[in-house]
C-alpha cells in the first residue's frame, strides 16, 4: 500500500502488481466462480404387505407421491399382494427394526444417520416389548445439487 491523497484528504492503495501480504487484502488470483444452482431434496417411503410379511422401500425420489407409489410398486413386486406406505421420510436416513414377536410390529424412524434412525427405532421397538430387536432395513435420502 501507498498513501494517497493530499490538502486533507488522505488514504491508501494498493501497490500496482503487489501480492497481498499476511496482513490480508485483496488477492490478485481470482477466486474460482461460485456455482449457481439449487439443492433439491429427495424423498424414500417403505410399505408393508397388508396380509402378509413382505414390504417394499423407495429412496431418492423427487416427491413424495412418487416415493409413496414406488415403494408400493417394490412391495407387490416382492409377492406382497395389496401393500400400503407405512412410513415416508424426506432428506434423512430410514431404519426399519423388527424383534422376535410378531406382537411389536415394524419399528420405523428417521434421523441424520443411519445410526440414529436404528436406534430410535430399536428404542420404540424396546419399549413395545421386543427382546431381540434388530434393523431389518435402512437407506438415507440423499440431496444434490441441481445446476443452472
């Protein structure tokens, strides 16, 4: 830098050709362009047979309807007959946990992982009475980013 100015009026510039010190400053390399774009956010589903034991997931869909009528397809393409969505989640990790009586259920939950989703699920499967509770599937729902 330089000082500039004169009849009271002063300040400094920057030295023509100069690279920024540690001291900071600007820098004469450019930085590289930011991209422009946008992050979309995916949705997954899983669905149950409604009389039997099959079930069926979708992940990574754009809307929800879509991740509904996927996982619905998945289940009856896996001999479940009529299925329905038994829970949707959007931009998260899905852990489905089952234990070794029929009486609890599936236990779903979602979370920032797939380790937190399994052990909330594993928790509500618990606390329904499962002994033996354990993930019987988990997935994660994944944005990106869209470029313009």
């Amino acid at each position: 830098m330089y000082p500039i100015g004169g009849q009271g009026v002063q300040g400094c510039a920057p030295i023509p050709g100069a690279q920024a010190g540690a001291g900071g400053g600007a820098s004469s390399t450019p930085l590289p362009p930011r991209p422009t774009g946008e992050w979309i956010k995916t949705w997954g589903a899983l669905a149950g047979a409604v009389d039997g034991t099959a079930g069926g997931a979708s992940v990574n869909q754009l809307t929800e309807d879509a991740a509904r009528q996927k996982a619905v397809e998945n289940c009856e393409r896996q001999g479940g007959g009529r299925c329905k969505v038994d829970f949707v989640y959007q931009n998260q990790c899905v852990s489905a946990v089952n234990s070794e009586l029929v009486s609890t259920g599936t236990k779903y939950a979602s979370a920032g992982s797939v380790e937190s989703a399994t052990r909330l699920a594993v928790q509500a499967c618990t606390a329904a009475g499962g002994k033996e509770c354990r993930s019987i599937y988990s997935a994660c729902a994944v944005p990106f980013f869209r470029e313009y």
